[in-house]
C-alpha cells in the first residue's frame, strides 16, 4: 500500500492511499496542518515503527476507511458503506494507542529540534505510564520524522511524498 501526502494549498494537505486489494482512497483536505510534518505522517511513521498493524492504517491496508476517507474508484453507495463499515469494525484496534504515541512522539521530536511543542501537547508523554516508549523504537520515529520533515518542508503547492506501508495488505480483492 502506497500512502501519498499531497500539498495542495497553503496551509492544506490530503492524502491518497493506493491498495491493491481494495479501492484507493482520499482524504481532503486532511486534518492537522503543520509546516513541519503533516499529523497523518506522524501516525504512519508511529504505527509502523512501533509495530501497530492495526492502528489508522493498518485498517486501510484491511480494506477500511478509517471512517474519514472516501473511495476514489468506485462510487461511495449503501454496498460500499456497508462493507467498509464491517471492515472498520472488525480492524483498527490500535487506533487508539496511534493517538496515544503520536502525541507523545510529535513533543519529542520538536523538542530535539529546539521547538516548542502545542501546549495541548506539551505534556503528552508524561501520560504514557514509565517506560511507555521503547528507546529503540522512538528513536527510529524521530529518525524518519527528520526525514519525512525535510521532504515535506522542500515540497512546493502540488508537491507530494510517498511513503509505503511495510506490511502487506490483508484486504479483500475489489469488488
């Protein structure tokens, strides 16, 4: 699976997912802008260097919507709701703790690179109970927010960065 994080104005982003058992989707505009690092790159980067393959995407890689994305090669009917809602049903256990580590690993992050946090999120790790973020896998994450946040940074109005989901998807075929 193909995640695609699109600028697509000014202070405006969405993001596109390309499945090859599933049909693609789009969210878009996408929620929380930041000139440093989209908030859906923070779950994806999260999700996958924690280990959640059941988290935001890990639904979409089962053939879920994660109740916010829209389909963009087949018509969205009753057929279509019905069958992505027993999927997002059935998937997306982690979502929760998605949340969780992105908002404790975004105030990390930009505090290393000399930054104030959101003050929502200022104290976001001290709610994770002790020892909460394993040192391997955090530092991974702030290895490719760094990464991911330099791409983006660099990406002009209509420019994009392409990340893909380690895992296979488990979806069901197209329909």
């Amino acid at each position: 699976m193909l995640v695609v994080f699109a600028r697509i104005g000014v202070r405006r982003y969405e993001v596109r997912v390309h499945r090859e058992l599933a049909t693609d989707l789009l969210m878009s505009p996408a929620p929380g802008w930041n000139d440093l690092v989209p908030h859906d790159l923070v779950h994806l980067v999260v999700e996958h260097r924690f280990g959640l393959r059941d988290g935001i995407f890990g639904q979409l890689a089962a053939g879920g919507n994660a109740w916010t994305f829209v389909p963009t090669q087949e018509q969205r009917t009753r057929a279509w709701a019905r069958r992505v809602e027993r999927r997002n049903r059935a998937r997306g256990t982690q979502i929760g703790r998605s949340e969780q580590l992105a908002s404790a690993v975004l105030p990390v992050w930009l505090r290393r690179r000399g930054l104030a946090p959101d003050p929502a999120h200022a104290a976001a790790t001290s709610t994770l109970p002790e020892g909460d973020l394993d040192t391997r896998d955090l530092e991974l994450a702030l290895a490719d927010l760094d990464e991911l946040s330099t791409r983006w940074q660099a990406l002009a109005v209509g420019g994009s960065v392409e990340v893909e989901w380690p895992w296979p998807e488990t979806g069901t075929t197209r329909p």
